[in-house]
C-alpha cells in the first residue's frame, strides 16, 4: 500500500499549490484527481487577481490582500521550476463604479486621464478609477503548476477520484473507486466536488479575437462585465453566476449578451470574432468564504469554497494549509474560515 505523507483530493490550482509548498517543506505529497488535473474551474478561471474589489466579502479582504502580496514570488517559482510562462501581468485594473465612495485603494481618473490611460474605453456613465492590480492567464498557470509538480517527483493521478476520507487509528485512510492509501494527513481540494456545503456556482465566459492586437492594456471591471486583456492579444469576456448544479453548457444568447456588453465599453470589440466560450463550476459556499481548516476526522483537512478566487487565494491557502497540518498556527487570522461553522452539514467528498 502506498504511504504517502499527505495524500491531496483535487489537483486544481489550490490541490496543487499545496502539494508544491508541502514538497518544499520535505513532505512526500500524493495527487489524486477526478478527472484530469487542472481541467475544471482553476482553468476555466479568468485570472483576474482582484484585491481591491468591494464585492469582495470583509472578512475576506484581509486574506484576498496578503495573497495578492505573495502572487509574484509564488508565480516566480512556479516559472522557474516549469520553465513555462504564465501570462503574469502588472498592468493594474481600470474600474468602471456607479455607486461611490470608492475603496481607498482606487484613484479617480479625469475624462483625459482615462483616454491617456485606454484611447478606446469609454465609461459609459460610470466613474473611472485605476487600481493596481495583476492579472495572471489561470489556464498557463495551472500548466505550469503541474509541470512544476511533476518535476518536482510529486505523484499525481488522474482520474482517480476519492470517495471517501476517514481516520484509521493514527492515520488517514483515503478511498478511491479502485484502490485505498493510507497517509498521516489528507486535504479535500475538490472544488464543486468537494461535499456539502461546497456548491458549483457556474460561470459562463468566452474569448475574443480583435482585427487589431494592443486595444486594451488593462484589465476593465465594470458593472455587468469584466475584460480581462492577455499578452497574446485575445480578450476575456466573463462572468455569469448561475446556480444550475454539475451542468456545464454553453448558452450562445448569455455569450452573445457578455459579448455586447463588453461592446459597450470598448467599441471595437463589436467586429471581434468569439474564439472560444466555455463555462466553469465554481465552488461557492453559502456565506461566499473558503472552508481552510480541519475537519471532524483527525487528520483530514478541507481547503475548497473559495468561489470567484480560486486562482488569487493559492499562494496563502498553500502557506495555511501547510502550517495547519504541521501542527502550526498560521500567521493569518483564518476563524472565519473554519469548516466548523458548517459542521452540521459537511458531508465530505461528493
């Protein structure tokens, strides 16, 4: 029987970003994933790693800063031990609000400052501010993540997914459709798959490809849509927040009404042609904030929940959850984000 140290359910972006920090500590970590690794919600991501957003919930805000704080190291190293790249960029966010005041992070633009900023965005109505913000590509990311892990020597299998987690006297018994391993601690980084209270929270998006590269150098968070620019010169169109279970189609009316919208914007996106739309399952819970902590089951751990963040809170939920399950405190208050809160409805693996 495989014995593991630390086995890991989920080989999204937070599955995986454990696994790398628990291998730099010395920890021998085994991946198991459902399907193939990394092909859910982490790629299916916008990757636009908003820190200063006021949607962002308060509790939150604290822990959504620290990681943004941590995102270049933590992308750096992902780079140098793939030798991929990610799209990691640094221009900041332009953001289009109608309701004021505005969060102390946010600098006001003039109508001049604006057209200086992005000649082809128009405010339509709404305040402009610039904000500084990253954005990262989720899709090369989490490539490069799991190249990362596989060079590392950190063990991953795909299409392998765990049933259930459980303590068996001093260890943890992980079971799969196929077989069973024993480790000292096992984490559910199932995303949408993850059990009660984690639900998908489906997000449809797509891609365009405008005549013309260089557009737009911002990324553009407005009322009803977000653009998210990439160095290639393709221009991301999200979201939809929809509550329809595991099922993942692609309406082409919402496609079509995210592409007018971000028309609205920037006028010259009416003549790009959609390259790609797809939709993603997001695992929401029911306050909006992660589950980060123990579990009922000594030894097994949860860090799933994490909704519109997924990619932005990697880096400080992989620093968490190794500490946690070193037995350390970590350096972050994270009692809002205890799975006690829900510990008459967690239901484990689904």
């Amino acid at each position: 029987m495989n014995s593991p140290d630390v086995i890991i359910g989920g080989a999204g972006i937070i599955g995986v970003s454990i696994a790398l920090e628990l291998h730099r500590r010395g920890a021998r970590v085994m991946l198991l994933d459902r399907g193939e690794p990394g092909c859910e919600a982490s790629s299916a991501a916008a990757g636009m790693l908003s820190a200063a957003d006021p949607e962002t919930p308060a509790k939150l805000r604290a822990l959504v800063r620290e990681s943004a704080s941590l995102f270049p190291e933590f992308v750096r190293q992902i780079e140098e031990k793939s030798a991929l790249k990610t799209d990691f960029r640094r221009r900041g966010t332009i953001a289009l609000e109608q309701h004021l005041p505005a969060p102390p992070e946010y600098r006001q633009l003039s109508t001049d400052a604006l057209r200086e900023l992005e000649p082809s965005l128009e405010n339509v109505g709404c305040t402009a501010f610039v904000v500084e913000e990253d954005s990262v590509d989720p899709a090369l990311l989490m490539r490069a993540a799991l190249r990362a892990a596989e060079n590392l020597g950190i063990e991953l299998r795909s299409n392998s997914e765990v049933r259930e987690m459980r303590s068996r006297e001093a260890q943890v018994e992980v079971i799969t459709a196929d077989e069973r391993f024993l480790a000292k601690a096992a984490v559910n980084c199932q995303g949408a798959w993850s059990g009660v209270p984690v639900r998908p929270r489906k997000g449809q998006m797509l891609y365009l490809q405008p005549e013309r590269s260089g557009i737009l150098e911002h990324v553009v968070r407005a009322p009803d849509a977000y653009i998210v620019p990439r160095s290639t010169g393709k221009i991301l169109v999200g979201a939809t927040v929809e509550d329809t279970g595991f099922e993942k189609s692609v309406q082409p009316e919402t496609i079509r009404a995210l592409h007018q919208a971000a028309c609205k914007y920037l006028p010259r996106l009416a003549s790009a042609q959609i390259s790609a739309s797809w939709a993603g399952l997001r695992p929401g819970s029911p306050d909006d904030l992660p589950l980060l902590g123990r579990t009922e089951q000594p030894g097994v751990f949860i860090a799933s929940g994490h909704f519109r963040n997924g990619i932005l809170l990697a880096p400080v939920t992989a620093l968490i959850m190794a500490d946690l399950i070193a037995g350390k405190t970590p350096a972050i208050d994270i009692s809002s984000f205890s799975p006690a809160r829900f510990v008459n409805t967690i239901a484990g693996p689904a």
